[in-house]
C-alpha cells in the first residue's frame, strides 16, 4: 500500500473499453468499480493514467505515450477533470497528425505528471518527431484548462481562445 514510485514511464494499452468487454466483461466491471476516469467509452490507457498518479511520489514524475483525443473526448471528460482539480499535468508534447507507429494510426502525446500541483502546463506540438529539439514549449495556465469542463485548447491566438470561450457558453443541441 505505501510503495511510492520517483519515477513512472509507459506506454499503456490503447484499447478500447467496448474491446475490453469483448475480452472480460469482469475486467470492464472492475475498471467501472475502482477508477474515476472509466466513464463512457473510455480508453484502458485512462486506468493506466489514473493508477500512475496514485503509485507516484509526491516529488515523483509519470511520463506516458498515449494517445492525445482524451485532451477533446467526451469520455475522457472525468479524466480531465482528474488531472485538472490536482494540477497534475507539467508537460505535453503533442504530436497532432503526425504519425509515430508504421503499424497504426495513432494520434499521440507525451503526458509528464506529477503529483505536486502545477501552475502552468507546458505545451508544444510537433510536425515531426526531428522537431523535438528547435521548438519550444508555451505555458498556459490551469485555469484556461477547465473551460467548462470541456475540451482542451492550446493556442496563444485570442481570437481563438475568445470564440472558444464563446462556443462553450452556447447550449448543447444533442439530448443528453
């Protein structure tokens, strides 16, 4: 129980939790049971992410590969919302469309952690993982994060962040 962990690296399962249902329906009830971040369609990797913080250090860092649509999903709305309301999250590198794996089409990131509350995130994202050294990263802080509780945004545009803010204020037109 009191084991703690400097450090944590991973690159945790992608699968979906309708694929783990198809694996083990006592697998998809357990994760429901014990973590906060298994709402909705949510990814195995979520788990994952979820656990990390709770093995780790308080001085400690996770730093996984994963993919990046939990940043936008609505499923991975409770893991946002994890992540946010500790100031977990130091450090994205955010590879958009570029594609890291030959055998999938994957959309990743790279997630540093910790479990000493954050004022700002740093972000970048790469064209190209050659990139990795010439761009830098941009810091923004929590508070622009939790825009009612939806999708993250980056940008250092206040055109975009303004219309943003707008569109999230505006009611929804799927019934919920």
């Amino acid at each position: 129980g009191d084991c703690k962990f400097d450090v944590i690296l991973g690159n945790p399962p992608y699968r979906k939790s309708a694929d783990m249902k198809e694996h083990s329906s006592l697998e998809l009830k357990t994760a429901k049971e014990v973590y906060a971040s298994a709402k909705g369609q949510f990814d195995e990797y979520f788990l994952f992410i979820e656990r990390g913080l709770k093995l780790l250090a308080e001085d400690g860092q996770l730093t996984m590969i994963t993919p990046n649509k939990f940043m936008f999903i609505d499923a991975g709305k409770a893991l946002r919302n994890i992540l946010v309301k500790g100031s977990h999250v130091r450090q994205i590198t955010d590879f958009g469309p570029t594609q890291l794996f030959d055998d999938k089409l994957t959309y990743v990131a790279i997630f540093s952690l910790t479990n000493h509350p954050q004022k700002k995130i740093e972000y970048r994202e790469l064209t190209s993982i050659r990139d990795a050294d010439s761009v830098p990263y941009e810091e923004y802080a929590y508070k622009d994060l939790s825009i009612a509780n939806g999708p993250w945004l980056f940008s250092s545009d206040k055109k975009v962040v303004d219309v943003y803010r707008l569109l999230t204020q505006l009611p929804s037109i799927v019934k919920k």
